[in-house]
C-alpha cells in the first residue's frame, strides 16, 4: 500500500483448528501488542472484523461513568 502514509497490510492469515490467529510479528510491532495484552474484537457484518488493543475503550468506558456518577451526585 505504498503511498498511502499509517495503512498497511500484513499479509493472510490462517485460522487455526480451535479458531486462533497469528498476527504477524510486523503488526504487533507497529501496534505495540504485547503478550497479555486484551483486544477487543468488532464485528460489522457487511464490512468485516477490526481488531483493537481495548485498554483505549476501557478508559472511555470508565469516562463515561465517572461524568455519569458525577451528574447524578449534582442532582
């Protein structure tokens, strides 16, 4: 994908008997993707599986409960 500045593409690959994947050593270091680390998995029927680290998510989960005990301490 030249020309196309923070797009890549890793290569295929296979899933394994018990549904596993690899993902390529190149990803995991672009990523930063560390064993032990949580990934959070999306789905979109028509557009296919995105693959996320879920530490961002979790925070702006907890964000979001925070703002919410927040408003509620307020009333």
């Amino acid at each position: 994908m030249a020309g196309l500045k923070g797009k890549h593409m890793f290569g295929i690959v296979k899933v394994g008997e018990k549904g596993q994947i690899v993902i390529p050593a190149e990803a995991r270091k672009i990523f930063d993707i560390k064993p032990g680390d949580s990934l959070l998995m999306l789905g979109d029927e028509e557009q296919g599986i995105a693959i996320v680290k879920s530490e961002p998510f979790i925070q702006f989960a907890e964000e979001i409960f925070k703002a919410k005990e927040s408003r509620e301490e307020d009333k």
